[in-house]
C-alpha cells in the first residue's frame, strides 16, 4: 500500500469561489474553500490565490479567520491562470544534503503538481539524510513557503519518503511516464514530447550514480520512456529542475 501524501496538497488546497467576486469587496468562504485555506496555514491580513468557477484566478486580502468561517477581499484579477494545464510529477531520487529543499522549492516554482521521493540502489537514505539534525520534517514547509512566494493556487503533493517499487507503481498512472537517463537515452525529450498532449507526466530523476540496470530494465517494462535532457552529465537537483521546466515549456505555462 502506497502511503498518502504529507502536506495536504492537491486539488483540496485550491481555494473555489462560489460566483465570479466582484472586486474590493468582501466574500465569504464556502465550508470547502475554508477548508482549503486551512492547508496554507492562513493568517488575518495575508494574501492568498483564490479562482472563481470559471477558471479566473484573483488575488484576495484575507480579513477574518477561524477554522470555520473565512472572509477575504478579491482585488486583483489576474490575466493568466497561476496552476498549468497539465500535471508534472516529479519522482526524485533521495540526494545528499540540503540539495532536496531547493528541488523541493523550484519545482514549486515551476507548477509542479506533485513531488515524490523515493529511494534506489544507488540514492541516500532517509535515516543518512537525517543523520546528525533531522530536516525531512521541513519540507512540507518548504513547499508552503515557496507556493505563497510564487503565488501558486495550489499546494504541489508531498509524499513521503517510498521504495523504488512505491515510486515507480504510483507514477504508472500518468499519461505519459519519462525516465530521465543519464546514458545513451533512444529519445531526447524534446522527441517524446512531440506530438503529445497529455493531462498528466510523471518523471522520475535517478540519483547522482544513475539508475542500476535493472532499475531502468524494470522502468522500460512498466512502459517508461527513458530520455535525455541533453549532452551533457547533469546533477540530480539541475535534472529535476530542467527536467520539469522543459516539460512546462513544452506543454504546460512557461515561456507563453
């Protein structure tokens, strides 16, 4: 059993409207979109993105709270929506030391809709990530950090620390499922993004060692397409943030 994500991310913490706001004047909360803000961890006086049902995103001044009732004050529309058109997933391999937390807050920036890390035969672990001063607990408050500094309207999911197998089964239900390869990949990414319009991608980054063999062997069998980001030898963290940024510029919001 695969467990569930950590930081209550996911479409749960997007804030829903119930009509188009008008602007500069207050709104309550429905009972759900309270409950969604309560994931940010909200405060009287903050600003948050909120979306109306038609898919206008708004910046909106919090101006009461309470676990029960929220108040804000619309007073921006906003031109474009903040959340991509189609969901990245990212499956990272366990790095050293503080590398995690800039994946975590990048990819936050860039629109990721999930983060996963796993561990492989040639990644750290959890117990040697933490050793000496424990930081994993840090890293739903990353997220939370980078999603109100970025003005996200939604929090990316969170998941805690899986096996390669947990990894690599949750990813099999994308639309379209990449294998990032340090090798000799058969496709550049830019090749298997041709042509594909998919709701949801899922790429798995290995570690600085790369993939075992039978890892990649085991990938390719559950249908995942090995690729390259280019020429040249990456590090892990430069392959999740390139990785997901090109896949955000060939189908998603960046660079449009």
């Amino acid at each position: 059993m695969i467990p569930a994500c950590v930081n209550d991310g996911g479409a749960g913490s997007l804030v829903q409207l119930e009509a188009v706001p008008p602007l500069d004047e207050p709104v309550v909360l429905t009972s759900q979109a309270v409950a969604a803000l309560g994931r940010w961890q909200p405060r009287p006086g903050e600003i948050y993105t909120v979306v109306d049902p038609y898919r206008t995103f708004y910046r909106a001044r919090l101006i009461e709270w309470t676990p029960e009732k929220g108040v804000v004050i619309p007073f921006q529309r906003l031109s474009r929506p903040v959340e991509s058109p189609v969901a990245v997933e990212v499956y990272q391999a366990l790095p050293e030391k503080e590398r995690f937390e800039l994946i975590l807050q990048k990819l936050t920036e860039i629109g990721v809709a999930r983060i996963v890390p796993y561990i492989s035969q040639r990644s750290t672990t959890v117990e040697e990530r933490d050793a000496g001063q424990k930081k994993s607990h840090r890293w739903p408050q990353v997220i939370l950090r980078a999603a109100r500094q970025c003005r996200r309207g939604m929090l990316p999911e969170l998941y805690p620390v899986l096996s390669w197998d947990q990894a690599t089964w949750l990813a099999t239900s994308a639309d379209l499922k990449l294998l990032l390869f340090e090798g000799e990949a058969p496709w550049s990414l830019r090749e298997a993004l041709r042509n594909e319009r998919p709701a949801r991608v899922a790429l798995v980054v290995g570690p600085e060692g790369g993939f075992a063999p039978e890892e990649a062997e085991a990938a390719r069998n559950l249908g995942f397409l090995p690729v390259s980001v280019g020429p040249r030898l990456l590090r892990t963290e430069t392959a999740a943030i390139v990785g997901a940024a090109l896949v955000q510029y060939g189908l998603g919001d960046l660079g449009g």
